[in-house]
C-alpha cells in the first residue's frame, strides 16, 4: 500500500543497515467503516504512520461527518489522545470535554473531522505521565514535573495531520484549538489554517490549576480576549522556547468563525 510522506535523504534507518530511500514519515490509509455512537454517526478511517522512517508507528484515526474531501475552511480539530479523561473520566484536565465539544461541533456544522493523534501526555506516553502526576501530588506543575522527570515539555508531532489532509484532499482548515504552538506547527508543516475556533472547557476544582498552567506557561488562549504569543518559556524539545510567529498570534482572536464553550459536566 503507498502511503502518504515526505521523503527524505539517503539514511541509515539501522545499525549496518544499507542506506535506503525510505519517506521519513508515512501515514497509510487503512480502512474506513460507518460507526455509530452516542452522539451520532461518524465515518472512521484508520490509518497507521510513521515518523522516524519505520521504527515505530502509531494509529492515527479520523472521525468525521459529511463529506469534507475536496473542501476550503474545513472544521477540524487535532486531538491527542488521553487515556485518563477519555476512559477514566479523569477530572484533571479538559481533554474528555474537548474531544466531546469536537465531536458535536461537527455534527452540528457538517462537514467536519477530528484527527486523532496517539499522543498520550503532550506525547511522553501514559507511563510518564502517571509520573508526572505523581510528581504533581507534591506541588509541581505539569511543565515543572516533566522537566524534573527529564521530560520536554510537549514532544508532540503532526505530520500525520498534513497527510491525513492531503488523503481527504482538503484544501484548508479552521482549526479548533486554543493551542498556539498548534497552529504554528501545522502551518510550518505547509496545512493552510484559515482560521481558529475557541474549543474552551469551563474549569472545575480538579483542573482549575492545570487549566491555569496551560494559560500562563503555554500561553494558551483561554478567554476570548486573549492574542498572547509565546514568550519563550515553555519550550518544546531543548527548553530553548521557541517564539511564537505573530502571523499566528494574529489568527488567536478573531480568526475563527465559531465558538465552543462548554460548562463542565459534574
Ligand atoms: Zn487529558
């Protein structure tokens, strides 16, 4: 099956190994079903990707209503995955409630999609971040507990995002997300984000001060006034911080063309 990459210079992918022309990531169209749910009817498609050149892969999917293949201004959200909210009904943080906001969004303004990312804990997988919650249990926030574990911040990548896009043929997005360093990193991938729809979870005592931390540290924006870029702060890999593009930063406040707001579910 010819999957979907970006295709790199001649590398060693082992140990001895001859070098090959290999994509350094792939994402592969697996299969497509009908899926009905609680919330309604969903295409699912499954794929599986890539981004080290075939050492590891992970199962990206895409939930999706109507028929958004060829379209501009697609709604779409990038969920990484979060066993604890998502399974467990976790009250920590806002990703069961965002995954939910999503999901009726696109019910309601079809066509729509959400991609959804294996990316457990802003990526550092779900082991390291019952770690860091353990560490959290002591007073560190969740950007200083991955730092005392030897953790970046956020490891999270999206080139499947980019292909998954090209597959669907989808020409533009809005994307729904009050992550700034998201929208960066999709538009430096070459994804044409159009705009921006506020996805903001109201907080409760169990996640008040995660939400808080996303606010002050990743300068998330989470509150329709806010257009703050990234200072540098929270950083991403090295702990250099990276500066957020103000062609970015400007899309924070009025770029998008919807809103979701939910009230919390306890
Ligand atoms: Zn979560």
């Amino acid at each position: 099956m010819q999957g979907l990459g970006s295709n790199r210079p001649k590398q060693r992918l082992q140990d001895g190994a001859a070098p090959q022309e290999q994509p350094f990531d792939c994402t592969e169209f697996v299969a497509e079903t009908l899926l009905p749910t609680l919330t309604g009817k969903y295409r699912l498609r499954g794929y599986r990707h890539t981004f080290d050149g075939g050492r590891t892969y992970t199962e990206p999917s895409c939930i999706i209503t109507g028929y958004p293949e060829g379209l501009e201004n697609v709604p779409v959200r990038v969920h990484d995955a979060c066993f604890t909210s998502e399974v467990l009904g976790s009250l920590k943080c806002d990703c069961a409630g965002q995954l939910q906001m999503a999901m009726g969004y696109i019910q309601q303004n079809s066509p729509g999609l959400i991609i959804y990312l294996q990316q457990e804990g802003r990526g550092i997988g779900l082991a390291n971040k019952i770690a860091a919650y353990a560490l959290q249990e002591e007073g560190l926030d969740t950007v200083d507990a991955n730092r005392a574990l030897g953790l970046p911040d956020d490891c999270r990548e999206y080139s499947s995002v980019k292909n998954i896009l090209k597959d669907l043929r989808i020409k533009s997005i809005r994307l729904m997300t009050n992550n700034p360093r998201k929208m960066q990193v999709l538009e430096e991938l070459g994804v044409d984000v159009t705009g921006r729809i506020p996805c903001i979870v109201e907080s409760q005592e169990f996640n008040v001060g995660y939400l808080a931390t996303k606010q002050t540290r990743m300068s998330h924006w989470l509150s329709e006034s806010e257009t703050d870029s990234l200072d540098g702060s929270y950083c991403f890999w090295n702990h250099d911080g990276e500066p957020l593009l103000p062609s970015v930063a400007d899309k924070g406040s009025n770029g998008g063309n919807g809103r979701l707001i939910s009230r919390p579910q306890i």
